[in-house]
C-alpha cells in the first residue's frame, strides 16, 4: 500500500530555511507526478509546489521564487526547499501524488514562522 512519510520541519525564524523530505513507498515512484501541499489552521489542504515526471515543476503565486521542489528517483523521496520564510508559511505539510492526490494522506510535517 501507498505509504508516504514527511520529515524535515521545524520552527524557524523569519526569512529562515527549512528543507522537507518525503519517502514513498508503494507506488511506481518515477512515474508518478508529485506535490507538496500545506493546510494552515482553518484552512484548506493547497499544493504549493508540484514536480511531474520529466521533472517541470510549478508552483503556487504565493511560494514563487522562494520553494523550490526536487526529486530523487533512485531514493523515492521529493524534496521542498524553502527559502525566505514568512509567517504565512506556517502551515503542515504534506506531499502526495499531483494531480490527482491518494486518499492516503501521510502525517505531515509541521513548519512554524515565528520569531
């Protein structure tokens, strides 16, 4: 079964970095799209950064510039980078297949702005 593991979040600073990490397992990793999403208190699940297979990523207006989203199909891990931090930010996250998202939703990992 689709197993997906988050890691890599924390409390950080304004203007402070973070790099998430995402193991999967169960699925044909190298051919499935990927996305990280984040759902901030009393908000909605959104992606925020997506990576297909040939590795053409997007990317919400919001974190444009600021994330940036990897792969490595030899470890089945996608990876966020997340640059210039804002409290805005402050959000779980998750990653999953994109478009089209499993039912299986991983624990997430918490990012915490905050001074």
């Amino acid at each position: 079964q689709v197993q997906l593991v988050e890691s890599g979040g924390g409390l950080v600073q304004p203007g402070g970095s973070l790099r998430l990490s995402c193991a999967a397992s169960g699925m044909l990793f190298r051919f499935t799209a990927m996305g990280w999403y984040r759902q901030a208190p009393g908000k909605r699940r959104e992606p925020v950064a997506t990576i297909t297979t040939g590795r053409t990523t997007t990317y919400a207006d919001s974190v444009k510039g600021r994330f940036t989203i990897s792969r490595d199909n030899a470890k089945n891990t996608v990876y966020l980078q997340m640059n210039s931090l804002t409290p805005e930010d402050t959000a779980v996250y998750y990653c999953n297949r994109w478009p089209s998202a499993y039912d299986y939703w991983g624990q997430g990992t918490q990012v915490t702005v905050s001074s």
